[in-house]
C-alpha cells in the first residue's frame, strides 16, 4: 500500500513537469506523417467496421421494414419509432431497466464501500483471502453464472430452497414470481459485480493519507468522527465517479437476465435488451426495423447517462483538485 | 520485578484482546465469505454427484460417491474441451490486438498532432458509450460480407474492434504524462518512430498494459452475444459461454454433467485470477483512478 | 398461415429443445462439424429434430450407399437452428436439404430464392395424402417445394401421467380423468398422497402454453384456431371457451395443484421434472413420450396417456388444425437437386418411417404404421385419439392463396395468450376478459395492416378469405378451393 502511495505521488510530479511536453509539432514531414497513421490503421479499419458503421447502419435499419434475411429493405421513415413508441411492453422494458437500476445502484454502491472500508483497515486478519472471495464471481462468466442460479433457486430441488424449507418456507419460487424475479435478479447482479465496486473503493480509500488519521486520533476523533469528518469528504468525488460507473455497468446486463428469466415471468425482467433480442433474433419473422428504432432510442438513453459520467469525471476531478 | 513481568503480562494481554474483536470480525466475514462462495461449492459439489442424486436436492455438499464421469461426459460429448480451446484462443489472440492497437493509437493521439487528431479524438469518445449488443445485426452483415461469420478469426475481429475506446483514453492519458526528454534522448541515440514506441515507451507504459490487458481478457472470456452469433451455424466454434447455453438446451436432465462443464469453463480463469489478482485489482482501480 | 408455420415451428422447435440429443450420450464421431455443403457427390442434410437424431445419422449412412452421394447429417438445436439457417442462406453456404425452421411463408422462400422445386419419383408422390399437396403451403404455382413429414392429425396439449404415482395415490392411470372437475380431483388425490401433481411449460416466451391454450379452448367449444373463429373471419379471443380454459388454469394455480416453479419453466424444464418423476403429470404433446425417453430412458415403462382435457365429460373434445406443412425444403445453392429429391423420397419408406414411429415424435403421414410398430401403448393411444378427433380446419390460405402475401406482413402480437395465462397466474393481469379483449382487437388490427400493404402490392386478398360459413364442428373441412 505504501508503494503505491510513493507510485502516485511520483506520477503526479512527472505530470506537473510534462504538462506542456505532451504535444509534438511535426518534424520529419511526410515519414512521420506515414508513422503517424500506420499506427493508427489498426484502430482506424477495426473501428470502423466494427464500431462506427454499425452505429450508421443501425440508425438506418430504424427506419426501414426488414426481416433480416430478405434483399427487400423497404423505407417507412419514422413508422418503426411510431410503433416502439405506442408498445406499451417498450415502456414496461423501459421501466424494468430504470428499477433494475434503481435496485441495484444503491445497494451496489453502499454496500460495497461499507465492505471496502472493513476490508482496508490493517488490523483485520485473513484480509488477502477475504478480498479474492468477495472478488470472484468478477472473472467468472456471467452466461455460465445464470445457468448455474437457475439451479441454486430452484424451487423444487436447489440448496435455497431446501434451507427455505427447513426454516418453514416452502417452495419459494424466486425467479418465476412476478414480485420476486426482478428483486432475485437484482441480488445475484449485485454479487456477481460486488468485487468490481468494491475494488474502486479500495482504490479510492487508499487515495487518503493514513497520516491524516492518525492526526485525527491523536485530537482523539472517534471511529465516526474519523468517518464523518476524514473519509466522507475525501470520498465524495469518487462517489460521484463511481456512481456513474456502476449505472452505466447496469445497462449492460443481457448475459445474466437471458440466462436467468430471460425476461419472464410475464415481462416483469424484461429490460430494453431482451426486448430489443426479442425483436430482432426471437420473434418467428424477425422485424429488425422495430428492434432497431428500440435499440437507437435505448442508445440516446445510455448516451445521456454517458453525458452525465463524463461530466461527473469532470466534477470528480475538480473536486478533487481542489482538495489538494 | 513482579510488578514489571505483571505490566508486561497485561500488556500482551492487552494486545491480544486489542486484536480479539478483528479476529472476531475476521470469522463473521469468512462466514459471509463462505455464503458468498457457495454457489461454486455448490457447483463443484454438483459435478462430482449423480444426476439422481441431484434432483433428489438437499444441501449436502459431500457427494455419495464421486462421479467422475461427468467430467469425462462434459469435455467429450459436450465438446467442452473443445470449446475451451476455442475459448482460449479466442481471448489470448483478441488480447494481443487490442492491447497493441490501442497502445499504437494513444500513443500517435497522446505525443503527435496532426491534421485530423482533434477529430479522431473526438469520435472516439462521442462512441465512448455505445453499446456493443445492439450494434449487432450490422456486425454480422459486414462479417458476411467480408466472409468472416463462420469462423473464430471473424468473432476475434469482431471481438476486438468494438469499443474498447477506454482503453486508447488510458495510453493515451499516460503517454501525456511521459515527459519529452525520454522521447529526445531515445531520438538522439538514432532510434526512430517505431523503436523509440517499441523500446521505450511502450515497456514504460507496462502498468496500462496490464489494466488494458485484464480487463480485455475478463470481457472477452465472459463474451456471451457476440460468439453466440457468429456460432450459430458452426456449433464447433462455441466458446464456453455459448457451450453452457447449448448444453442446456440439448441435455436438460444431465444436471451434474452442466456443472462439470462450468467447472470445466470456471477453473482456468479462476487459477489466473488468484496468480495475477494483482494486475487484475489495479487493472478495475485503474477506471477509477484516472 | 403465420399461425400455421408458427405452429409447427413451436412444435417443432418444442420438440427438438425437449428431446434432448441423443446423440449426446453417444460417441464422439458425432460432432456438430458440417462438411462443406453443396459440392458435388456430397449431400448436406440439415435439421433441428432432436428425437430423430440417432435415426437420421443412420439413415444418412445408409442412403450414401443408396445414393452413392456422401451424405452429412448435421442436427441443430432448434432455438439456434433458425438464426443458423438464415446466415447460411445469405453466405450462400445452405445444405442441400434442410427442415422448416426458419418461419417464413413459402412464397416469401420462392421469392427470397430459399428453395427449389422438389422432383419426386411418381410413385412415392402417389404415396402422399391428398392433402399434403396445398397451394400456398407446400406448393406455389403448381409446383411442389416443401416435403410434408408429419400427420395433421396430432396434438400438443394430451394428458401424460406417471404409472407410479397415480398408483401410489390410488388413482387408475389407464382410466385418466378426461373433464375439468375429475382432473381436478385426481390432481388433489396426488397431492393428498404427498407427491407433486402437475407441471406445465408456462414459462419461457409462452409459446407451448399458448398452443395448448388454444387446443383446449377448442375442446371446450371454441369454433376456430388461434383466436379466429371459422365461421365469421372475426378475432375472438374473448371468447367464453378461451375464459374457460384459462379460469381452469388458474383454479388449478391458485389450488397449488401445479408445481412452483412452472410459471418459469419452458418445455424442456418441464418435461425434465416429469421425466426424471419429480411430478406425476404433464400436459404435453404427442412427442412426450419420446422426448421424456431421450431425457430419461427408464420413464418409458412408466407412461400412461390421456386426451385433451374438456370441461364436462359429455363434451366431445375435437380439435382442428391445418393442412400439413412442409417438413423439409431443398435448397435452392443445391448442386445436386435430384439426389435431394430422392434423400426426401426414401423418408416415406416404410423403413424410416417406421423408425419415425418408434422414436414416438410427431406422428409420420402413415398413421397405419403405428398400431402394429414397437411404440409404447400411452403412444398408440395418443395417436388412436388424435386419428378420431384431429380434424382438417379451413384455412385462408387454402381458400386464396395470394393470402401468402398478408402473412409476410403480419408482426408479433404481445402480449399473446401464452403471455396472459402467465401474467394471470402470477397475479399480474386480475381482468382477464379485458385483456382477452385488446389481444382480439391488437390482432384484427395487424391483420388490417397487413391486409392493407397486400393489397397495396397488388395481392388481391379480402376479409371474406377467413369467412367460411359452411364449415361444421366434428369433421374434415372440404369446402370449396
């Protein structure tokens, strides 16, 4: 820990000194020039293909009538928004990705920076072991992990239930329960990606100064006053930063709801993605103009969130420089 | 000399009683830990057990008698050993491009300026955020196109070409920092463009490699959308991911030989996680970090 | 006739999901690799039928000696065979034959160069029913492109129970209970003697459920399919039989007859419940018996079989469903189109399908098979019910065959009667009739729309196609073509 706390402050001096080095003027013309977009082909053709003509594509995919498989792409202008608009099951997904958000975000969030700060104090045994477990199920694979819970929550024969059953619940049915599926889903996203919060907050947590503390405690601050008064400020920046993190992150949750409930029971997990799948790849003709017109207006929506985190790096960042 | 040995007794009694609540806090959280954890026991345990004994549900962990067999049906028949290969292909090669074509990229972005680097700049991040999963439809059509749907070097391309633009912000936000005099000093020892990057800055940058490189692979590895289309007409090609998803569907009952294979998909990963959990924890405080 | 592709694609895909490869516990030669398809001397031959996997690897070796062509059987999972299907077609890269999977109509395969005619020898094609020769479905301008496999005469929504637990609860499996209030009873009984009475596949995307829903809104006197009742041309989803039925779920539910868990389960979770006896009855199609034996051999002995459940026992439960639809196509990349023809000609021998019998799928054309094949009694007796109660319904189609083209325009209607019985059930919908209503009125509405662009592109199409005043409950449609 203390090497890395020397690493920092090391890289913050190079910074200040290299601030006005960063940019180069061209020197050796057309060689350099040649160099230059060399090095950049490889991102230029893979990005392009991959990344920047779908986007294209896709925004023009939403205003055609198209199966997919047919030559015949018929141009309707705005008809595809018209209907994803008047589909109330758009607005359930639409709504179903917001709770889910809702659920999680917080108790992501919380949670984690409560364990991170058990995990970061020195004094606790066993804390190397302790991190790897909470870790784990990062680098496990989600698809698999779905797979998996399905039998873990069965209702009939899964462990869950059987302790349920010893305690005299019977036979809860977490992920075929209309009220219980998206709460289950929730808790088991929140496991599978705890690891990941919780390693931002260590980082975080390692950002303040120990000498800080111990300062504090020798003007005999208590355990809550060193929390209210050194922590909670310190972390504030990061707190915005790594909110936004975790609600981007959350967008992306196809892997584990498709393996799990793959939307059910009755739409009640059904979040954009699956709803855009079901369209395009699920539906018997597939109608891959609806689906994209969904997919563009779920798109705007991540880019705001987007919008919104870089602002927040921007007010983390400040904040935090002002702090210095 | 009583009263010293007295001082001294409580005083190591002090300490342990100081440390008794931290070993106390210790146990509850090896407590949570083993919660936390015990649905790969559970999975471990699984795959060990008949698929009778399975069904017949229950909590106990310790299997009746070991089965290995399941093991054998999961990598044979369910060509898991097969898919781990592809796996692992799969994500060492698409590792190595992206980790090498976002260090080329933000290394020109972050020391060079140039007609259009503003531009470039700008495009990538405005993309910072689109999401993969519903660029999909048109990935495959261009894959078509270029004759690359059935095959892994097309998934390793299509792996490897979308997003990752965090990744050229992060060389690109280090190679900033890297003051110009390494670069001259390299320049006046005669190395050129491409040895002054390959020499110097980019075993320099040897800590974003290892943030770039981890969480390529952790995404790669858990890739599910992106290889499960690109296999739909070629079942030899599945990675894990795809393969759990299959198994599933073809083989409902055989409950344990699932678990074997998760095992079988789960270890690898897990084995290289607890010998790099370094890089992969300064790999994820990285994003938060910078 | 989306509803008709749709529905033995669901059946279809149902049964590949549930059968549970066989192939699985087999050897390894069986990988899914495909050899390239198209090139000369080889004869690629795609499918997604599960229970026929073993039969089918055979059968091909068998015909590369007939044909003297190498032919590769390559089996697909049906929920990734139609996605698989498609990149094929548009990589140019299709088998020479394949099964229909992909869910489109024919004229839309014709014209999206899907297909090639089919040549059949005159005496296999003498071989064929009547009735598997339909304009719009199996043929388009007199020529024939789709090769029916299955009778019309099934089901999807029969009784199956476990010999061992209606025992033990003191019930009598060969005398299954065939009314709503003596089903009910028995269900009670095995609950009553401590075992798990009944699952259903409500769950996943709700297409099995919904099928039997539609089944059995049909014993219970609904005069059409799928919402469209014969002799008006009108949606009616709202219908007292389908409020019937769905009320019948729902009692079952709400008496915690059926097993937790089920709202969830798609085909294959259910069938596995029942076939590895952690329940004693399923409500399933004629395949069960074969899809329980690939999942779980030992099963088999333990079958008995029912009918279509029916509200009161003095009703006549007769169902309806459409002309037999195309089993295999042969594609259109084909090098080798006659030896294709001749691959689909030996399917009617008696050899396969007697093999198609003992696999106890879907039942073959030859219904006269199965009495004396090797088939377990619960599946003779399965298709004996079926033989005297399936009837051929009226269809559009076969009426106007330019109706092709409004099927091409027709979109998913969500949510769809499988989507509603879930949502009953679990407590999301409380005004049932209500919401039976806006499926009728959401379904009459896209076949509007539909209708609409045909006409716009010049198919000459109308709402008197789906009327069909003379049609009477209790026998095979033979109206006017």
């Amino acid at each position: 820990m203390t090497s890395r706390s020397v690493q920092l402050s090391r890289r913050q001096d190079r910074r200040s000194r290299s601030a006005t080095a960063a940019v180069d003027r061209p020197r050796h013309g057309w060689q350099k020039t040649t160099w230059i977009w060399v090095f950049l082909l490889p991102t230029v053709v893979l990005y392009g293909l991959y990344t920047i003509y779908p986007i294209i594509a896709s925004y023009w995919y939403s205003l055609v009538e198209w199966n997919g498989f047919d030559s015949g792409q018929k141009f309707v202008g705005l008809s595809n928004y018209r209907e994803v608009f008047a589909d109330p099951l758009f607005w359930n997904s639409f709504k179903v990705t917001l709770l889910f958000m809702l659920l999680v975000v917080p108790a992501r969030v919380l949670l984690t920076l409560l364990m991170a700060m058990i995990l970061n104090s020195p004094k606790l045994p066993l804390i190397g072991v302790l991190r790897s477990a909470f870790f784990i199920p990062v680098v496990t694979t989600t698809a698999i992990i779905g797979v998996v819970m399905r039998f873990v929550l069965d209702p009939a024969s899964g462990p869950v239930s059987s302790v349920l059953a010893k305690l005299g619940f019977g036979g809860v049915d977490f992920l075929g329960d209309q009220h219980l599926a998206l709460p289950a889903a929730a808790v088991l996203y929140i496991w599978k990606f705890f690891g990941v919060t919780m390693i931002y907050w260590l980082a975080a947590l390692q950002t303040i100064p120990y000498e800080l503390y111990e300062a504090a405690r020798i003007d005999g601050a208590g355990t809550w006053q060193l929390f209210r008064h050194i922590t909670l400020p310190m972390l504030k920046p990061f707190l915005i930063i790594i909110t936004v993190l975790t609600i981007e992150e959350t967008f992306h949750n196809f892997d584990l709801m498709y393996t799990l409930t793959a939307g059910g029971p009755y739409f009640h997990t059904e979040i954009i993605e699956i709803y855009i799948y079901r369209w395009a790849f699920a539906a018997p003709i597939p109608q891959l103009g609806h689906a994209s017109a969904a997919a563009v207006v779920f798109g705007l929506l991540v880019a705001i969130v987007g919008a919104l985190q870089l602002w927040a790096l921007y007010t983390g960042r400040r904040l935090r420089g002002e702090q210095r | 000399m009583t009263a010293e040995l007295t001082v001294e007794r409580s005083d190591r009694q002090r300490r342990i009683l100081s440390r008794l609540p931290w070993w106390i806090a210790a146990l509850v959280l090896v407590g949570i830990a083993l919660v936390w954890i015990f649905p790969f026991l559970w999975m471990l345990s699984a795959s060990l057990k008949d698929s009778m004994e399975m069904f017949s549900g229950g909590l106990r962990l310790w299997p009746d008698k070991f089965v290995w067999d399941n093991y054998a049906r999961a990598w044979n028949d369910a060509h898991f050993g097969r898919y781990l290969i592809n796996t692992i292909l799969v994500t060492v090669i698409t590792v190595v491009i992206v980790t090498v074509r976002c260090a080329l990229a933000g290394y020109v972005l972050a020391r060079y300026r140039f007609r259009g680097s503003k531009l470039f700049l700008g495009i990538l991040v405005a993309t910072l955020f689109v999401p993969t999963g519903y660029t999909i439809i048109p990935v495959v059509k261009i894959s078509m196109q270029l004759h690359l749907i059935d095959s892994l070097s097309g998934m390793i391309l299509a792996l490897s070409g979308g997003a990752y633009v965090s990744a050229i912000l992060l060389y690109y936000g280090y190679f900033r920092q890297i003051p110009r005099e390494l670069e001259e000093a390299a320049l006046v020892d005669g190395a050129g463009f491409v040895r002054t990057f390959f020499s110097v800055m980019l075993p320099l940058a040897m800590p974003v490699t290892a943030t770039v490189a981890v969480l390529t692979f952790i995404a790669t590895w858990n890739a599910f959308f992106l290889p499960l289309v690109f296999t739909f007409s070629r079942p030899d090609l599945r990675t894990v991911s795809v393969g759990m998803q299959a198994f599933v569907g073809e083989t409902a009952t055989d409950w344990s030989g699932m678990a074997a294979a998760g095992v079988i998909s789960i270890v690898p990963v897990v084995v290289l996680f607890i010998f790099l959990q370094r890089y992969f924890v300064e790999g994820i405080s990285g994003a938060v970090k910078s | 006739m989306t509803g008709m592709t749709r529905r033995s694609l669901l059946g279809a895909s149902v049964l590949a999901v549930a059968g549970a490869a066989v192939g699985c516990s087999s050897s390894t030669d069986e990988s899914g690799s495909t050899s390239g398809g198209g090139a000369t001397g080889t004869l690629a031959w795609w499918d997604h039928f599960s229970s026929f996997k073993r039969l089918n690897d055979d059968w091909a070796k068998n015909q590369s000696s007939a044909l003297k062509a190498n032919v590769a059987h390559t089996y697909y999972d049906a929920s990734k065979a139609p996605q698989a299907f498609q990149l094929a077609h548009q990589a140019n890269k299709m088998p020479d034959i394949y099964s229909n999977v992909v869910g489109l109509p024919l004229s839309a395969l014709v014209s999206g160069k899907w297909v090639h005619e089919i040549t059949l020898p005159a005496d296999v094609k003498s071989k064929l029913p009547k009735d598997a020769f339909t304009e719009g479905i199996t043929q388009l301008d007199g020529k024939l492109y789709g090769f029916p496999m299955f009778s019309l005469r099934q089901s999807s929504t029969l009784v199956w129970v476990n010999k061992d637990h209606w025992g033990k609860a003191g019930l009598d499996p060969n005398n299954v209970p065939k009314d709503y209030p003596g089903f009910k009873d028995a269900l009670g009984k095995l609950k009553g003697a401590g075992l798990q009475p009944l699952t259903l596949a409500i769950g996943a995307d709700g297409g099995r459920i919904r099928d039997q829903i539609d089944d059995m809104a049909q014993t219970a006197g609904f005069p059409g399919y799928q919402g469209l009742q014969f002799t008006t041309g009108e949606y009616a989803y709202h219908h007292d039989a389908y409020v019937t039925v769905i009320e019948f779920l729902k009692e079952l539910n709400d008496a915690k007859l059926i097993m937790p868990g089920s709202n969830n389960f798609g085909v294959v979770d259910a069938r596995t419940r029942f076939a590895s006896g952690a329940v004693g009855t399923f409500i399933d199609g004629i395949w069960c018996a074969g899809g329980s034996k690939a999942l779980a051999p030992p099963i088999v002995d333990k079958l008995a079989s029912g009918w279509v459940l029916a509200p009161t026992a003095d009703v006549q439960p007769f169902c309806y469903r459409g002309r037999p639809s195309s089993g295999y196509f042969v594609s259109a990349d084909s090098k080798n189109p006659d030896a294709a023809g001749k691959l689909l000609a030996s399917f009617m021998s008696d050899e396969y399908q007697n093999g198609m019998i003992e696999a106890m799928d879907q039942p073959p054309l030859n219904l006269d098979l199965v009495a004396s094949s090797k088939a377990i009694d619960a599946y003779k007796k399965g298709v004996d019910f079926c033989k005297a109660n399936v009837f051929l319904m009226p269809q559009a189609i076969v009426k106007n065959p330019a109706q092709a083209k409004v099927d091409a325009y027709r979109k998913p209607v969500t949510p769809h009667v499988g989507n509603i019985v879930q949502g009953y059930l679990g407590g999301s919908i409380s005004d049932l009739k209500a919401e039976l209503k806006k499926l009728s009125d959401a379904t009459t509405a896209d076949r509007a729309q539909a209708l609409q662009k045909a006409k716009a592109a010049g198919a000459k199409v109308s709402e008197d196609d789906y009327v069909f005043t003379d049609w009477k409950p209790g026998q095979d449609y033979e109206g006017a073509k």
